[in-house]
C-alpha cells in the first residue's frame, strides 16, 4: 500500500524511552530527534567554516547539546537549555547522554562526517 502525505505526516514515527532518574525523584523521555532537530544540533557541531572552506569542529559540550534537544516533554518540546543542564550532575547526565547518543545514532563518526557536510 502506498502511503499518503497526509499518512506519513500524521505518523507518530517518534520513539522514546523514559528513563528513571532517581537523584531527580522521577523520569525524564529521552526521545529520538527530529529532522530540523538533528539539522540544529550538527550544526551546533562546527564553531566555523575555515580558510580552506573546511567546517572547524566544536565537540565542546556535545553531550549536553544532544541532551537539550532529547529530553522532551510528552509533546515531544525539549525541556533544556544547553546552560541549563551544565549545571547538573556529571555523572546522571552522562547516563542520559549514553541513551540519547544510542538511541539517535550520534557517534564521533557521524559527528564528522555530519561537519564535512
């Protein structure tokens, strides 16, 4: 059956895992991004195009910038600044970073080719 354009926009293609953050005294949704949301965060990657026309990367902070735009409402609307979350614990924001960097496919490979593109 082909789908319609309606069909496929009103698809709710989004998964997410709601992670139980006990320090917090609750859970937050981690979810997949978006397309304009991935756009955003690899552009958030590169600090600024070279001389030589090459994008010069910014990892800086790259786990809370995927993380601002992961944890998400139930409507899927972030929660958090990158400011934000720098101010939170190392270690359960690197647990969440884990699972959003998984569950969106963000490795160090990706994060580069995404800057030469």
């Amino acid at each position: 059956m082909l789908l319609s354009k309606e069909q496929i926009l009103n698809a709710n293609d989004r998964k997410f895992e709601d992670v139980a953050v006990p320090e917090w005294g609750g859970s937050v949704r981690i979810a997949e991004m978006s397309g304009i949301a991935r756009n955003e965060f690899e552009m958030s990657l590169i600090k600024e195009i070279g001389a030589d026309g090459i994008p010069v990367q910014d990892l800086s902070n790259i786990s809370n910038k995927l993380l601002a735009v992961c944890i998400v409402d139930e409507d899927f609307k972030p929660l958090f600044t990158v400011e934000e979350l720098s101010n939170k614990n190392n270690h359960i924001l690197n647990r969440l970073y884990e699972i959003a960097e998984k569950m969106n496919a963000v490795s160090q490979g990706s994060v580069e080719s995404a800057a030469k593109n």
